[in-house]
C-alpha cells in the first residue's frame, strides 16, 4: 500500500515538472532549428561551400546507418536472444501488450499504405505554416529553411544582410531562453528519472527480456565506445576521452528525455562551446542529424525485428530478407522523429517489410522504454561525431582539449 501511494505521489506532483521541462525543451527545438539552420546557411556566402558541407554530412549520416544496422543483425544472429522466450512467456507478453501493439500497427499499417515513394512527397510541405506546429515534421522544416538559407546566398548580399541580421538577433535571443531553461534541468532530469523509476512496468518473461535487452545495448555500447572513437581518430584526429567529456551533459539529457530534439539545444551548445566545432557546421549538422540520423534507434530495429522472428517464425530469416532488413531500417530511421518511442512505429514497418508477425511487437514493449533512453545517447552521439568530423574535413575544428 505504501509502494502504491509513493507511485501516485511521483506521479501526480513530481512527473509534471519532467513534463515541463520537456515541453520547454521541445517548444524551442522548431525556432532553433528554423533561426540556426537559415544563420549557418547564409553565412557560407557561397553555394559551392553549402554542397560540400551537406554532401559530407549525408554520407557520414548514411554511412553510420548502415553499420548501426549491420552490427545489430549481426550481434541478434550469433546471441540469438528469441530463441529463449517459451511459449508461455510468449503468450503473456502478447496479452499484456496487445492493446499497445495493435495502436502501433495501425498507424504503421496506414503509412504504408501511402506507396513507396510517400516518405519522399512528405519531405516537401504543403503548408510550411503548419508544419513548425509539429515537431514530428522537421523534415518538411529543415527542407523550407534550406531553401530559404539557398535563397539568401543567392540573391545579393546587400538585399540579403537585413533578413540575416534579423535571423542573427533571434538566434542571440533564442540561445538566452535557452539559458534560462538550462537553469531548470536539475530539476526537470530528477522529475523525468522518478517517474520512470515507478512507471517502467514489471514483467515475468525476465530471461528472454534481458538476453533481448543486453543485445541491443551490447549493440550501442559498440557504436558508442569502439564505432564512433574510431571515426574520430581517423578522420577527425580527436582522441575519445575529451569528446566524451565535451558532450556527457548531452549525453546525459539524452538518456533522460529520450528525445532527440528535446536534447538538441544542449548538443549544439556541447559540441559548438565545448567540443570547438565552428557554429557554421554545428548549425547545419547538428539540426539536420537530430532529424534522419537514428543509429541507435536503426541498431534496435535490427536486433528486435530478428528477435521477433527468431520468437515467432518455425525458420531463421534468409539473408536476402535480412539484407532488405538493413535497407529498411536505414529508410525508417530517417523517417522517424526525434521523440521518445518513435522507433516503435517505424519498427512495424521493418517487421512488415522482413515478413514478421506485426503482432510480436507485443513482445518487446515491456522493456522498450530504458532501450529508448540507451538508443537516444548513441543517437545524439553519432550527431556530435559527424558534426566532429565534418568540421575537421572543412576546417572548421578548434582544437579542444587534451586532457
């Protein structure tokens, strides 16, 4: 009785200061990408200059996909993790989560519905207005702005230094309110980690659960801590542990919120002040990745579609199938939105795609939700990583510190 009424307590006078926090966090992302992507832009002055930029973040951004995806079919073939879950465990789990499940299936089922070019026509708005409403839709804003910071390079610089200015004012405006956020997060992070403490559901599949779970995050330890440290030394000549430093704050607020974009303020202040990448990459960069750039969320994709497959299929997944798995996966990272549990949506999709039960969604949301908070890190980790890089290839790194 008293662990019931500590629950209530948690949520009903300390989750909503989480949930303030995030709503705070979110109602500046749009206006920050929107000011910062259209600054960066037009401060490269030189259209040459925005393709060079742009076309090295995408084949990074890709290129750190496909291994996520890779490494996770890889990691679920060798623990395969579905192998042990029993038909009792299963039939629990589908009955718990059902409901969860089939919310999620439907609206997986109606994007795919839309045809297979339907991702492509949803990057271009058909009301730019309506589309800074919804944070699910930073696509359609970060393509508008990019046109707009195009524009502005285009025309001349003299009709253009009015609207950079006034672009420029917000951006100092923008990055204060930020500050006095930032102020609040102490509280906010506590307000977020009691409420999951009470909320994060218990469960009997415990075995089967856990091998699932230490897959995945063996998976994101991987990207984090041997993946991404590799690309920095090679390509950007920045040793591990002063990055690590430079963006922990990030890092941390990540694993709280389970947003990317919730998370991208504080990225972009980690990265630009701390880590010495030059605001004209990190504007660019950083938006743009919190947007397409899921590794963590298309490593998990990997492991719960093969992990479902191996619960719920009499045979293995061919490799054609899995190979489909990974082109899948990549395309549904980009689709999904930089908000907690948006994966799970994109996952049917996957699982649709590779021939698996939708239904064996079920299976995995008991332990979907700390998988989401490890997942968001190593997403936003993989931004600050591109962004390091990038900048290095530009000349547009400072140095940072060798401590």
């Amino acid at each position: 009785m008293k662990n019931l009424e500590l629950n209530e307590f948690v949520i009903n006078w300390i989750k909503p200061f989480g949930t303030i926090f995030i709503n705070l966090l979110k109602v500046i992302a749009v206006p920050l990408i929107v000011v910062s992507l259209i600054v960066g832009l037009a401060d490269l002055k030189d259209i040459s200059k925005l393709s060079r930029l742009g076309g090295r973040t995408v084949v990074f951004y890709l290129g750190t996909t496909v291994f996520a995806v890779s490494i996770g079919l890889l990691l679920a073939n060798i623990i395969k993790p579905g192998s042990y879950i029993n038909d009792e465990a299963r039939e629990s789990l589908l009955m718990s989560f059902s409901g969860d499940a089939s919310q999620k299936i439907e609206l997986a089922q109606a994007a795919k519905e839309n045809g297979p070019l339907q991702p492509l026509v949803d990057i271009v708005p058909d009301n730019f207005f309506r589309a800074l409403t919804d944070n699910a839709s930073m696509l359609q804003v970060i393509f508008f702005v990019v046109l707009i910071g195009i524009g502005l390079i285009l025309i001349e610089e003299e009709k253009a230094k009015p609207v950079v200015a006034f672009f420029k004012g917000m951006n100092d405006v923008i990055l204060k309110i930020i500050d006095i956020i930032m102020l609040f997060s102490p509280y906010g992070v506590f307000a977020l980690m009691a409420s999951l403490m009470v909320e994060i559901p218990g469960f009997s599949t415990l075995g089967a659960l856990v091998i699932y779970g230490l897959t995945v995050v063996t998976g994101l330890l991987i990207m984090t801590f041997v993946f991404y440290p590799v690309l920095l030394m090679v390509f950007a000549k920045v040793k591990p542990i002063p990055f690590f430093k430079a963006i922990a704050p990030a890092q941390l607020l990540a694993f709280s919120t389970s947003s990317s974009a919730a998370t991208l303020p504080v990225t972009m202040e980690c990265v630009t002040e701390r880590l010495g990448v030059d605001e004209e990459v990190s504007s660019f960069v950083l938006p743009l990745g919190a947007t397409v750039n899921m590794d963590g969320t298309s490593l998990y994709q990997a492991v719960a579609a093969i992990f479902i497959a191996q619960a719920m299929l009499p045979e293995p997944l061919d490799l054609t199938t899995q190979l489909m798995i990974v082109v899948t996966a990549t395309l549904a990272s980009i689709g999904s939105a930089a908000v907690p549990s948006a994966g799970m949506v994109m996952l049917v999709i996957v699982l649709g795609q590779a021939g698996i039960p939708e239904a064996g969604l079920a299976l995995i949301f008991a332990i979907d939700r700390p998988l989401d908070m490890c997942r968001t890190v190593v997403n936003i980790t993989s931004d600050a990583t591109v962004a390091t890089i990038v900048a290095k290839s530009v000349g547009k790194l400072n140095v940072v510190s060798k401590n």
